[in-house]
C-alpha cells in the first residue's frame, strides 16, 4: 500500500486524457473508508453523486483508501462520506467530490477541472449538500420542514392555491398552532432554523454553482443523519422568511439561504443570467482563494462563452480581476460601464465599510475579494430582461463609440465631461440591508424641504425621489419590473408615521399623508400592504446602505460612496448610464471613487449644460 504523504501522487492521478475528463469513485464494502477511482468523459460518465460541502480544517484528517493508495482527508469530509455514503451504495451510484476527484498539487489541473465544474454538478444523478453534523436542535428543523411540506401540498391541493404565501398566511390564520404549539416551542423552532441558516456552509462561494446547478427534487441537505431535498426545504424557507424576515427583521447572515434560493429559482427559470450579475451575488461570499469568486461565476454566466476567461491559477489576483474588466468592456452594447458600479471603494472612517484595498489594483478594477453588501445602482428596468431598457441615460445617447473605452496596462482612458463638485455630505448609512430601521436617512432629511429644487418640484420632492434614485416597482405582481419616477411614500414606510418618526421627517409624513379617521396597525395590513411596506424598506435600503447623501456646489442632491470626499469631481462619462466620483490626481489623472445618482441630472440633462466640456480622463 502506498502513501500519498510519500511522493505516490502520481501513481494514483495520472493525467487526465482531455479536458473533458473526470475522476469519480465508487465505495467498496470494508471496516474502513475504501474505494477505487476510474477516470471517465463527464458526458459518458455512468450515474454518480455530487458533494457539496466546506473543506473544514486540514489540521485534523482522516484516511482513506484509493485505489491500494493511502490519502488523508478533512474530518468534515469523512463525516460527509459517512452521511452521504449509505444513499450513495444504496442507488448504486459513483461519488464525486472535488478534494478527491481532482489532483489538488497539479495547478493546470485545477484551472481545467474549474472549467468543468458547472457540468460536473448538472450532468449529477444527485448533488448532496453536507451542512454538517446534528447540533443546535437541526434534527428538529429537519423533522418540521418535512411536516410543513406535507401540510403545504395538502392545503395546495384542497383550496386549489398555487401561491406559497397565501398557503402559509391561510394556515397561520386557520391553525395558529402550526409554527409551534405555545410560544417556548415556537421560539425554539425559530432558533433551530436560525442557527441552520447561519451553518459554514451557506457562506462558501461555489455553494452558488453547486446548489443550483441540479433539479430542487434532486438536491438533497443532509445534516447529522437528518436529510431532505431542495423542494422541501424551501417550503420551509418560505416560512421561516414569513415567521422570522416579515415580522421580526434579521440580520443579514440569516439572509444567506434566501439569496441562494432566489439565484436558484433565477437558474431554473432560465433566466439570462450574466457574469455581473453572480458576480455581485459573490460579493458575500467567502472563499479561502479571492480569485475563486471569478472562476466559480465563469461557469454559470450566460453571457461568457468558451474560453472568453480561462481559469488559470498562475495569474494573481489582480490579474485575474483585469480580465474582467477586459471582456466586460469589449462588449459592443452600451452597459460597458456597467462594471463600474461594483467599484465598492473602502473607507477608513466607516465601521462596516473599511478593509485593506489591494495596492496593486488600480482604482477602476472593481475588488470581488472583502466581504461586500454594498449593490450598484440598478442598470435595467426589467431585472429579469438583459435587452430591457436601460434604467438611466445620464450621457445621453451621442458619444455610445467602443473607441471611448480603452485599456492600457493599469489605465483606463475614458471620455467625459465634470459636471460639477461635492460641496456638503452628510453620514454613510451603515444601517444592514436587511434591517427595519432607517434612522440614518432620517438624519439626513432637508430642513427646508418646501423650498424649489434647482431642477424643478421641491427639495423634499427631490429627496424623496433620490433615497430610492427614482426608481420603483411597477407591478407588485412583477417584483422584476421597474419604472423610474418614483419616490419614497412615508405613509406606505410607516403606517403611523407621525408616532414613529422625528421632527421634519413626521411634519412631512403628516402633511403628504391623505387624511382618513385612522392608520392601520401592522396586524391590521393585509397581505398587500405589508408586501408594498417591505418592498419600499427593501428599495430605501438598497439604494442607501453604504452610501452618503451629498450637496453639489451648484444645488444638486445626490448619492455617492462613502468613500467620496468634499471637492470630488462628479462627472458623466461616455458609454456611462449613471454618473461618477473621480478625485482629480493632476495631468488629467483621476482616482475612480464610485458611481453616484444625482436628481435631475440622470437622462442625458448634462450634455445639454452649459458646464458640459468634454475631455479624455485618465483614471489610474
């Protein structure tokens, strides 16, 4: 018997004949973990099972057997093997998992296996998740998701119901026992699937390829010797978004399951999906290599063919990062620029919102590494729609040339025009997405809001209009569609907002308010309506966190990142939907600080300035 500790490797991974080629195992029956590995083209490999999991510490291994050789692997893994093995022998099925599977010394190999990877999960008879072993009650979790499915498909089924909220809130209103028999079991329950929701497990950046690549009937968790599959457990997922999300809030951690659920329905409904869009849902995520994030995206954008970005783990971080930016800006459609908006810069006096900038990025090159919660402003009407109308037109539509966009090393040489300065700026809202509270942009509410705005209606009106840069939801119908015009509705944000708000944020609530005898109380909201208050909360939230509200030197109000400074330049740029902080460096240099959306100046309204001077930016 040899072992792999002792130079053995390739005696056990020889390479691979083509770049189609996988390595699956299948379990032999011993005392101990013993198996042989066979190498297969994944279009002609006989039935086998996915693993999903975290690699877990590599302090602590475990041996197994492969073909006569000895390895070690994570104790996460062997456990996983242990849950997952007995289904895997039972149908008959060979295994695949990546530490195994794929020779993790080879570098090349890895870059090749990654392309793979999205076809290793679909062409699975199963994917198995391992969220870990039994604790903090999950077998109870495990055990009320199953009941909740049962009694969900039964209520479907006699009232002829399709809608899982209208099930959920039927049963809350028929049968109150349903969540818990008494308040201590229902708190329980809340716990149990709190604590589910906040496993390793959620947090990894390819859980997003690897939980939504197979059919919801074919995805199965196992937890401990507990398991169910996808179909089941978003029964549960719509539930618990009910019971925990709707009245009680959460932090954003706990939000990590609704995220992935949300990109898996996205997937199965053949939604055009493209490589910004995973990209920004990756920004959440954790992965021990930062340019993990990239490959593990490549694979499921639907606008990112065969070899347009090669894994390839020879390239460093910034490199790899570049490449992005490269075949973003080829594109010969007017969302170039696009890539821009995910330019999250940190900021050393924000509590959330600072960490160690990668010194050999240049400003421009959007950093998919930090943990970052922060969405670009939106850049289509319809989110579900590529070819929809673009949400903004702020450099109008007569300087659309590719020849506006070029790339030179770490400089991107760009066209424009400076429109005008930051003068004022209040506090960044650092406030979670997913929380109730909007005490930050409260503070940043105008005093004299009945004054006439430089751009027509009052400042109030073009406050209210920037806290959700003029866009809405069009139909509550249609959560996908938007429509510019709109504006926050104080009385939809807080059914009595003269009790919950402050000084000039409650005289405006009053005032706008329609009169009627009396404000309905959250109990008293209809399914509607607490929809419409939680997608206004959702639309504030998304605009605001992680940005500060600015006064320009000629009177515009805006929104801008927290990393912009007083004297910024805001400028359009050719090819650019929104507009854009630029700090001037000197010789026509400019350090890239982040998009921003200033009322009354987003439709094309700058060309027509008589500030307007087009000139070339340099940004470095």
């Amino acid at each position: 018997m040899a072992d792999l500790t002792s130079f053995h490797l390739e005696g056990l991974y020889q390479p691979l004949p083509s770049s189609r080629s996988i390595r699956l195992i299948r379990f032999l029956p011993s005392s101990t973990l013993t198996c042989y590995m066979i190498t297969v083209e994944v279009e002609k490999a006989p039935p086998y099972v996915a693993l999903s999991y975290t690699w877990g510490s590599q302090s602590r291994r475990t041996p197994i057997l492969i073909n006569g050789f000895r390895i070690l692997i994570s104790r996460n893994l062997a456990k996983a093997i242990h849950a997952v093995g007995a289904f895997v022998k039972e149908e008959n099925l060979f295994f695949w998992a990546d530490s195994i599977c794929i020779n993790q010394n080879d570098v090349r190999e890895r870059g090749v296996q990654v392309r793979l990877m999205n076809s290793i999960y679909r062409s699975a008879e199963y994917v198995t998740v391992w969220l870990g072993s039994a604790e903090n009650d999950s077998d109870l979790a495990f055990k009320k998701m199953k009941s909740w499915k049962a009694r969900v498909n039964r209520t479907k089924q006699e009232n002829g119901i399709k809608d899982d909220d209208l099930v959920i809130l039927n049963i809350r209103r028929d049968d109150p026992a349903f969540f818990g028999s008494d308040q201590p079991a229902q708190k329980r329950l809340k716990t149990a699937f709190h604590e589910l929701f906040l496993r390793d497990w959620w947090n990894r950046a390819w859980v997003v390829q690897e939980g939504t690549a197979s059919n919801p009937t074919r995805t199965l968790l196992f937890c401990g010797n507990q398991s169910t599959n996808w179909e089941c457990f978003r029964v549960a997922l719509n539930i618990m978004q009910f019971i925990i999300f709707r009245t009680d809030g959460a932090d954003f951690k706990t939000g990590m399951p609704l995220r992935l659920n949300t990109f898996r329905q996205w997937r199965e409904s053949g939604r055009n999906v493209r490589l910004l869009d995973i990209l920004q849902l990756m920004r959440v995520y954790l992965c021990e290599d930062p340019r993990d994030k990239v490959y593990a995206s490549i694979g499921m954008a639907m606008d990112v063919q065969v070899n347009s970005i090669i894994p390839d783990y020879t390239k460093s971080r910034a490199a790899v990062y570049r490449d992005v930016v490269t075949f973003l800006t080829e594109r010969a459609d007017d969302h170039s620029l696009d890539f821009l908006g995910e330019v999250i810069r940190s900021d050393s006096s924000s509590t959330v919102l600072s960490w160690e900038e990668d010194p050999e990025l240049p400003s421009w090159v959007p950093d998919w590494g930090p943990f970052i919660s922060v969405i670009p402003f939106p850049k289509h009407l319809n989110a579900a729609s590529y070819g929809s109308e673009r949400a903004y037109n702020a450099c109008g539509s007569s300087y659309a040339s590719p020849g506006n966009c070029i790339i030179e090393g770490n400089k991107l040489r760009l066209r424009g025009s400076v429109i005008d300065e930051i003068a004022q700026m209040w506090r960044t809202c650092e406030a979670e997405t997913f929380g109730y509270t909007l005490d930050e942009e409260l503070s940043w509410m105008p005093t004299a809001g009945e004054r006439m705005y430089i751009a027509g209606g009052t400042i109030m009106e073009a406050f209210n209009h920037t806290l959700v840069a003029d866009i809405g939801r069009k139909d509550l119908d249609d959560p996908d569609q938007f429509a510019r015009g709109f504006a926050v509705d104080w009385g939809v944000v807080n059914p009595k907002p003269e009790k919950a708000l402050r000084g000039p944020a409650r005289l405006w609530a009053t005032l706008s308010k329609p009169k009627r005898k009396e404000s309905r109380s959250e109990l008293e909201m209809g399914a509607l309506a607490r929809q419409k208050r939680n997608w206004m909360f959702e639309d504030i939230k998304t605009v605001t966190f992680g940005r500060k509200l600015f006064l320009t030197k000629r009177g515009y109000i805006g929104l801008g990142p927290a990393a912009v400074q007083i004297n910024d330049k805001i400028c359009v740029l050719f090819r650019g939907q929104v507009l854009y902080a630029l700090r001037e460096k000197g010789d026509n240099t400019y350090e890239f600080m982040g998009e921003c959306y200033v009322h009354g100046m987003m439709d094309g309204q700058a060309l027509r300035d008589i500030e307007f001077r087009p000139q070339e930016f340099i940004l470095v």
